[in-house]
C-alpha cells in the first residue's frame, strides 16, 4: 500500500479491523510519520472541526502509530488535545485518551513530565484525562525512563496542590496512582486525603490501598504493569475499540473466542481492564467480565 492508500483506508470510521493498513504504516514509518503528525496537529489546533464529522478517525489511528514510534515531535500537540476544555476530548477521540492516555503520553513525552504537569493541574480539563495524565508518571517509572524518587516527589507535590476540595474522582485517581506503584513514602499524604475527604472511602477503600502500599497486593502491579506495556504492534493497542465489535447496524458481533462463562468469570480476579483470559483480544469489562453482569429486564 501506498502512503496515500494507508491514510485512506484509516481515514474513516470502519467495522472491519484494518490490519493490512496499520502493517502498511509501521512498514513505512519515515515516510507516514509527518502525515500523521499534520492530522495530529490540526486536531489540536482545529478541534472544532471534528465535531462536524464524527465518521472522521485517521487522528485517532495516528496517535496510536506516533505512540508505537515513540515520536517525541508530536508530544505538544498530545498535550494540547489533552488540555482541551470538559468534554471536547471525548467529542473528538471517544474514550481513547481515557483509557490509554498513560500510554501514548508516557510513549511521545521522551521522558519530560513538564508538559504532561499542566494536564494533571488543569481543572478545566476532563477529570479521567488529568488522571491519565497523573498515570503516565508511574507508566515512565515502570518503563525505567523516570526514577521513582522523582514520580514521588512529583505526586507529593500534587497532594500540596490539587484543588481543595477539588474534584474526587482526580483525588481517587492520584491515590489508585500510588497503590499501583506501591508508593509507601506517601502514606501519609494518602492518610490525610481521607481525613480530609477528598476522596470517597466507599468508592475506593483505605484498608485495600493500605495494603498495596504495604506490598499485600503485588497483583495490582503486575496488572499495572501488563496494561500499559509499550506498543509493539498498533493493531494489539487498538483492539479493545468497540467499533471492531459492532455491526453497520449497532449490533454487537459473535465472538467466536469467546469461551468462558458466568461461573468462571465470577471466580477470576482479573482487572476490569486487563486483556480478557479467553484470548479474545479485548478487555475484560467489554468481553467475558459482562457474563457476570444480571440480564437487563
């Protein structure tokens, strides 16, 4: 395929997995990467104008290649997509900076947390992609590209200078931060947050974070860890999207990989957004986790 016929075939909407191109583009990463990088730049710049089009995709395909090529020329435009105001973020990229914002931030940053600050500070930015953003400085840390004394001065910092009382879920989000990379130097910090209610006990319990920290749950790292692994192929990154699951028509298509049931699913101790057992290729919440689920009357 040629440069052309790759950004065509990515360009929009498409129910059908589109291996052959994402090969197609890694092969040619030279030649493509400016291409993906203008599509990036002008959704950064010109948001406006994916709200009128919401067949359009290529900026979404192009931040996930720019991620597996780690291409640090794109990072301020990452950022300024990031920064976008409430909702607009999901307008134009659905859930993608929500659920794998630690990933493409930590893959384009070249290990530069200064840029990916103003995000976690942004209080008119969308609260789950301050969090992402908050996430990708345990995502550099796991990938051995920042020390850990470093991130930990980092969310320190943020426990003086998150707003007060700020928004729970962007408190939640720094705490589940520290539980993933067991960051018992902030015990403290945590301790104070709850007295202080800044975060909602019943919605993310002391005691369970207490216990990653103190080691008790090495299972939340290796969760951590598995889940935000660097790209090696885009089509992997990208297979959770629900689009690759649905029909023309919105139905959800059989999934012959789909092998589990209910009864095996309630027994798992797998994380909502870990890749699901059966080999499916999707996450667990959007694949075998719903078995567990009672039916809808």
């Amino acid at each position: 395929m040629t440069t052309e016929e790759i950004l065509t075939a990515l360009e929009k909407v498409s129910f059908e997995f589109p291996t052959e191109a994402l090969e197609a583009a890694e092969a040619q990463r030279d030649e493509i990467t400016p291409k993906l990088r203008e599509v990036v730049h002008r959704a950064a710049e010109d948001p406006d104008h994916l709200l009128e089009d919401h067949t359009f995709q290529l900026h979404i395909y192009a931040l996930y290649l720019l991620a597996k090529f780690r291409e640090h020329g794109a990072y301020s435009d990452f950022v300024k997509l990031c920064n976008l105001p409430g909702e607009m973020p999901l307008d134009i990229a659905g859930d993608v900076l929500i659920e794998d914002g630690p990933l493409l931030l930590a893959s384009v940053c070249d290990g530069n947390l200064e840029p990916i600050k103003s995000i976690a500070a942004n209080n008119k930015a969308h609260a789950l992609i301050r969090n992402a953003a908050i996430a990708s400085a345990a995502v550099l840390y796991v990938w051995r590209e920042r020390a850990r004394p470093e991130v930990i001065d980092y969310y320190r910092s943020l426990f003086r200078t998150l707003e007060r009382p700020g928004d729970a879920t962007v408190w939640a989000g720094l705490i589940t931060c520290c539980y993933h990379i067991q960051a018992r130097e902030l015990d403290q910090e945590i301790r104070n947050a709850y007295q202080a209610e800044l975060v909602l006990a019943e919605a993310l319990p002391p005691e369970e974070i207490e216990a990653g920290l103190m080691g008790a749950r090495p299972e939340s790292v290796e969760r951590f860890v598995r889940r935000y692994r660097p790209i090696e192929k885009t089509a992997e990154a990208i297979a959770w999207w629900r689009c690759f699951s649905m029909t023309p028509d919105g139905k959800t298509k059989p999934d012959p990989a789909q092998k589990l049931d209910a009864e095996q699913v309630t027994q798992m101790n797998v994380g909502r957004n870990d890749p699901c057992p059966c080999g499916s290729g999707k996450k667990f919440k959007k694949c075998c986790g719903n078995l567990a689920k009672p039916a809808q009357t």
